[in-house]
C-alpha cells in the first residue's frame, strides 16, 4: 500500500513538472515571449556597449593628458623665465 502511494505521489510531482515545463516553453514560442527574451538581449547589449563606450573614453582622456603632459609647450613663470622645455624625441641636435 505505501509502495503505491509513494509511487503516485512520485507521478504526480513529476507530471506537475512536465507541465509546468511544457507551459513554460509554449510561453516562449509565442509571439511575445521572443519579443520579451529579445528586449532583455537588446537591454544586455546596450549594457555592454554603453560601459564599453565609457571604457573607450576613460582610455582616449587619459591618452591625451599623456599626450599633452609630454609634447604641450611649457608656460612661462611669474618672473620672466621660460620653465625646463622638453623637446620632442628624436629633434634634438638639429
């Protein structure tokens, strides 16, 4: 008798299951179910592109401030004296 009952309770749980699977993947092939997975990707893509955007621009700004750290011309101090000058590389000795 328990025998029985274990193995009716075992169908039940796993029809349930199948159900619930079956309905879920119904759901997923309606119209509205890809519109709804297809936002969510286009959502992790804007994701993606948008922290790679700011990722670029962090990487251009602190290329350009290296940049003018090394080729910019020097400004000239309060009392007259042109600061240290750097020249490019590569046009010392002309």
């Amino acid at each position: 008798m328990i025998g029985r009952l274990f193995y009716l309770a075992t169908g039940a749980v796993i029809g349930g299951y199948v159900v619930h699977r079956l309905n879920r993947a119904r759901q997923a092939l309606t119209p509205g179910g890809i519109a709804d997975r297809m936002e969510n990707r286009v959502g992790e893509y804007k994701g993606a592109l948008r922290e790679l955007n700011e990722d670029l621009a962090e990487a251009v700004r602190q290329e350009e401030a290296e940049l003018l750290r090394h080729y910019a011309p020097t400004r000239r101090s309060l009392n007259g004296n042109e600061g240290t000058s750097k020249e490019p590389p590569g046009l010392g000795g002309r």
